[in-house]
C-alpha cells in the first residue's frame, strides 16, 4: 500500500465517525494514533476544552504523555496552552526559546524521555476545542508537509466533533465533550484496576481493553465499567 493510499484511508477512518451513536473517545484516540503513524512523532496526547472552557486530558498513545499533559495542565505551561490560547501551531520552536519560556515544562519533557514537542490546535472557523500534542524523542523539525498534514488530521477530527451535531442542536457538543470526560475517567480507573489483576502494564492494560471494545462491538466506557465491576473477562493472552 503506498503512502497516499493510507492517507486516504486515514481521513476515511476519521470521518466516518459522523454517524449516529459514534464513539467520541474512540475518535480521539484513532487521532493520536494516526498522527504518531504518519508523522516523526513518538508518542501523542490530546487536550479538550469541557462545556466550562476547562482543558482535561481526554486521550494519549502513551502512559508518559499523558502524565506530561496532566504536569502541563496543573502547572499552566507548556506550548499547548499558548496553541489553545491562540489559535496557531507551536512547532519548531528552538530549544533556548523552550527553556526560556517553559523551563519547568522543558524539565519534565526530558525526564518523560522526549527531546522535542510539537501542538496542533483543533480548531473550526476560528473555534478552538483542543490541541494535539506530538511527542518526540529526538530533536524533530516538521517540515511543511508534515505541519499540514498534522493539521488536516486535526481539522476532520474537529468536523467530526461539531459539523452536524452543533448545527442539529447547540448543547450537544458540550453534553458529549462532557460524557467523554466521564468515560475517559472511567477508562483511567479500569486501566489500573485491570493492570493491577493481570500483573501488566498500564499501557498493555489499555490496549486489551480497546482490542475488546472493538471485537465486541461494545463502547469503551462499558468495557471499562464490566472490568471495574469484575464481570468481564479480559486476560493478558488477549493482548497479543
């Protein structure tokens, strides 16, 4: 398969959420793992605004960067919160202007093993919802290719978040923004609960959880809910 071919089907993927009942959480983690697949990224995490403009963690690739975007939020620093506040990508932003900057968020990258950041915002004529996050653990410059390219990702995501349903009715946004935030609290508990029972990662136990989801056609939210409630049953043989 050539690398437009995958492109194509990539963009299919994200905007064939606009269907009724779509998984939001899902969308949101199909995002940041397409974005680390198609760019020089390592790791990826996105950051959403609730129905009160509040900012959570709402999906990462890795278990390191969601604990930087939770560092980033509870500290207020960070290129992401300047991408939100704006409107505009930060990216290739030179090491001494990063240090200068965010010296705290600059600390806790290295010590998560990244050398270098980049953030895309989701965005809609001029509405901002959130921002993707690359993480990379070397020193990457994106060319201009990738930037757009970042940034389309991004841009379908976006759509599938608000085009027919804020034109349907307003509230709806918020109200699935906000479900969203529940279930992904709920994902955070189950991922514990379940590494803890099978002796596997963190990681490893979100990975079981979703493949589950996804054979069994059910929303991760009630996956989550059978693992914390100790009906299901996953097992780390799954994983493989």
């Amino acid at each position: 398969m050539t690398r437009e071919q995958r492109l194509g089907q990539v963009f299919v993927e994200l905007a064939d959420t606009l269907v009724d009942d779509f998984d939001v959480i899902d969308l949101l983690y199909v995002l940041c793992e397409r974005s680390v697949e198609l760019l020089p990224a390592n790791a990826a995490g996105l950051i959403l605004a609730d129905h009160r403009g509040q900012l959570e963690v709402m999906a990462s690739t890795t278990e390191e960067a969601r604990v930087l975007e939770l560092f980033v939020l509870q500290n207020s620093e960070g290129p992401c919160l300047d991408c939100y506040r704006t409107g505009q990508p930060q990216v290739n932003i030179d090491l001494r202007e990063v240090e200068a900057r965010w010296p705290n968020f600059r600390a806790a990258t290295i010590e998560a093993g990244y050398r270098s950041t980049h953030a895309l915002p989701m965005r809609l004529r001029g509405k901002v919802i959130g921002v993707l996050n690359l993480f990379c653990a070397h020193q990457v410059t994106l060319s201009e290719d990738e930037i757009a390219l970042g940034q389309a990702l991004c841009d379908v995501a976006t759509i599938g978040l608000l085009q027919e349903r804020t034109v349907r009715q307003g509230e709806i946004l918020a109200e699935q923004l906000q479900r969203a935030l529940n279930t992904r609290i709920l994902i955070e508990q189950a991922k514990g609960v379940l590494a803890e029972r099978a002796g596997i990662s963190v990681n490893e136990a979100f990975v079981l959880m979703r493949r589950s989801a996804r054979t069994n056609n059910m929303h991760l939210q009630a996956t989550a809910q059978a693992v914390i409630d100790g009906t299901s049953d996953l097992n780390p043989a799954q994983s493989g």
